[in-house]
C-alpha cells in the first residue's frame, strides 16, 4: 500500500485527502502534522519495518465457570516473544529475574 502510495504521489494530494475523509478517523493531530509524519513515512527504508501480530495461538480459551462467559486469556511467554522480535529488546521477564532486580 506504501509504494502505491508513493506511486500515486499522494504525498501533495493528502491536504486534500484529510479534509476529504477526515470524519473516517478521530485523531487529534493537526493536517499538518499527519502530513509530516506521512513525509518521514515515505523516507523509511522497507527493509527496516518488522510486522508481527498477536492471534489466537497466543491465547487459552477458558469457559469460566461462575458464568459460562466464552475468554481467550493471554499466553504472555509467547506474546512476549513476538514484542521481543518486532522491538528488539528484553520486554518480558521471569518472576526469579524481576525479584532479582527488585532485591527481593
């Protein structure tokens, strides 16, 4: 959709575009400034964008049994796994290393 986008050169158009269909979105950022982060967008080399997603295989469905509710809860160690990928950083820890740090 980027190189569409770019295709298109959309980047002049898009003053136009926000008042256009502005009411499909509610942002407070001004025209001004969704046009600058568009600029900065167009700069991005695509090689440096990482995707990930959290689905349903990160998840338990439960039946909780007070009231039949139908849940998905969060398996965090395999959520945490993609964060970790997409951010490149330490974004979970075990409950030993955070009590560690903690001085517990």
């Amino acid at each position: 959709m980027r190189e569409r986008a770019l295709r298109l050169d959309i980047l002049p158009r898009l003053p136009d575009l926000i008042r256009t269909m502005g009411y499909t979105a509610s942002t407070d950022m001004t025209p001004t400034d969704i046009l600058a982060l568009a600029q900065i967008g167009a700069e991005i080399d695509l090689d440096r964008i990482k995707a990930g997603a959290i689905n349903q295989t990160m998840t338990e469905r439960v039946i909780l049994a007070e009231n039949g509710a139908d849940v998905l809860f969060p398996l965090r160690e395999r959520i945490c796994e993609v964060v970790e990928e997409i951010f490149a950083v330490r974004a979970c820890s075990s409950p030993i290393e955070v009590l560690a740090r903690e001085g517990s």
